[in-house]
C-alpha cells in the first residue's frame, strides 16, 4: 500500500480513506477506516 507524502491533517485523512480501500480488509474493518478519516476531516473544519 502507497504512502500518503505530505505534513498536513489532509494526508492523514488521506491515509485512512485509502487504507479502506485495501481489497483483504473486511467490510467492518473498511468501514472503521472511512469512519474515522470522517471523524479527523470533521474535525478539521470547525
């Protein structure tokens, strides 16, 4: 799986929504990932 390059909350959230879409993953484990990319990118808009 590819790295996320860069320093910012962004690439972080990045990583998550990516990971998700790791084919092995189950379908709880993707939508663990994608749940809490939203829960940081909430975060960031406040």
């Amino acid at each position: 799986m590819p790295f996320e390059v860069g320093n910012t909350m962004f690439h972080v959230v990045n990583v998550y929504t990516k990971a998700a879409q790791y084919e092995p993953l189950s379908a709880e484990s993707k939508f663990r990932l994608q749940k809490t990319g939203g829960q940081i990118l909430s975060m960031l808009q406040h």
